[in-house]
C-alpha cells in the first residue's frame, strides 16, 4: 500500500510548490502563490450549491452512494493532493485520475463519472475538445474546467463545450470542492468577474427564439440566476422536479445553449433576466 500523501506533499514527503490544497489555500500548481482566506461557497452559483447531505441521510436511515468524480490533470502529483482532498469527504469518490485526453475517454468509458474535473491543458489535446467528446458519450457526466487560465476564449470554449462549473487555480480549494456538489446537483458555478468578461464574447444565433420564451420558462430562468436549485424552483412554483427539467431544457433549446451556464450567460447580456444581486467576495 503506497504511503498516503499529506496536504503540500507527494507521497515521497517531496513538497509541492503552491499546491497547499487545504481549505483556506489556493488550487495552483504554479509557483510564488499566497494564500487567501477560505470562502464557504463559490461567488457566483447557478443552482444553489448542495453541501455534504450524506451525514444527513445516514442519521435519518437514508444510504445515498457517494458521487464518482474523474480527475484529469498532467501534474501527476497536483492530482494526487486533490484526489487526498476530494476523496476527503464522505459523500465523494475519486473514482479516476487521468493525465492526458487519451486516458481520460478510456476511464470514463470503463467507469462513468458522475463528475469530471478537467484541466485546459493536457500533452495530447485541450481541456474543452475533451469536454465536447466527454459530453457526446457522457450525456449524464457534469463537467468542471479547472484551469490557470483566465482569458475570454478558454472561458468561452469551456462553456461552448458544455461545461457547468468553471474554477480557476488561484481559488480556494473548497470552491472546487463546491463546484464538484453544485454542478452534480444540476447547477452551475463562475464567479461574476469571468461571467461578466464572457458576455461580450457571445452571439446570440436564434433572437427569435428568445421572444419565445413563455413567462414560466422566463420565471424559472430568473430564479436559476438567482441561484436556485431544480428542487426549490419546484417549491417555490408548486410544481414537480420533472416540470422544472422540461423547463430547463426548452429554454437550453430557444437560447440555443449547450449549459445552464450558457443559457444564464446569454439571457442576462440580451436582459432577458436581471443579474443576481449577491455580492462578489472580496480579496
């Protein structure tokens, strides 16, 4: 049995520069990183994020299997923190870890992931060609692109792709513990800064479709923004949970969108809903 690695090491005891993976403490595998306060969610959420509810269930009698999340990610001993850290909790199974596109596929066609958190960056390929490939043989799969890059056009590739949640490195490692629940839970999660750099960069290739929308379907897309979850929609409109997924999925269909992230993106840069109101955390 390999030795079981500590949070800033590799199993050898080697140090990893920037890679302090505990929860106040930024995802990196650069160099020089400063650590940062931890936050409890991630700062903008589409679909409220759910906590760990398996403690819950077991109390009230419930057994609720953990989720199976693939990690892909060419820094094989950043991997190995965050497979310590994700595997961490009761409710989460790090059920493979890939270092390039090619393994990542076989893994995933071996044991399917109920989540897949995958790097922009890999020896054979880019994160998003991976996630466009993940999403044609994974309909079920929810994606995350964990990366160190910020910039408009990966942002956007990601989102095109189909990917959910989009965390950058420099964040704290319990958003991507958060991001990993949330978008499982059937939401999304980017913070307002790289929503609101996204916007310009997208068209709208269907303007009529966006009049379509009916005033239910406009109220569910709202309440998404706001960061509600499928079963709390259901609630709060007294409707069913498959209700509020047909909803969800025509609206995808009119806004021409491949996410929830997506469909919320382009709905709040035509002003089809107002943008959520909760505050941006601070530095």
């Amino acid at each position: 049995m390999s030795p079981r690695a500590s949070p800033g090491r590799s199993t050898n005891g080697e140090r990893v520069p920037g890679c302090v993976l505990d929860a106040g403490t930024p995802i990196s595998d650069g160099e020089n990183v400063v650590s940062r306060p931890a936050r409890s969610r991630p700062t903008f959420v589409i679909a409220e994020g759910i906590p760990d509810i398996s403690s819950l269930a077991r109390r009230r009698g419930f057994r609720i299997p953990p989720l199976n999340v693939l990690i892909v990610d060419d820094h094989r001993m950043f991997t190995e923190l965050l497979v310590q850290v994700l595997g961490g909790h009761r409710d989460i199974v790090v059920s493979g870890v890939a270092h390039t596109a090619a393994q990542a596929l076989k893994s995933a066609r071996a044991d399917p992931p109920d989540v897949v958190v995958i790097d922009y960056r890999l020896p054979d390929g880019d994160g998003a060609t991976l996630a466009a490939e993940l999403r044609r043989e994974h309909r079920d799969a929810h994606l995350v692109m964990l990366t160190g890059l910020q910039d408009e056009a990966t942002i956007r590739e990601a989102v095109a792709a189909g990917c959910s949640g989009f965390v950058t490195k420099d964040r704290a490692v319990d958003e991507l513990l958060e991001s990993v629940r949330t978008v499982h839970a059937g939401g999304a999660s980017i913070s307002p800064a790289l929503l609101k750099r996204l916007l310009p960069s997208l068209q709208q290739d269907n303007p009529e479709g966006t009049t379509s929308l009916t005033s239910r379907e406009l109220e569910v897309l709202q309440l998404l923004i706001e960061g509600l979850s499928n079963r709390t929609i259901a609630e709060r409109l007294f409707i069913s949970n498959h209700t509020v997924r047909n909803h969800v999925q025509r609206i995808l269909t009119k806004l021409g969108a491949h996410s929830k992230l997506e469909a919320v993106a382009v709905a709040t840069r035509i002003g089809l809903v107002r943008p959520s109101e909760r505050p941006e955390s601070r530095e």
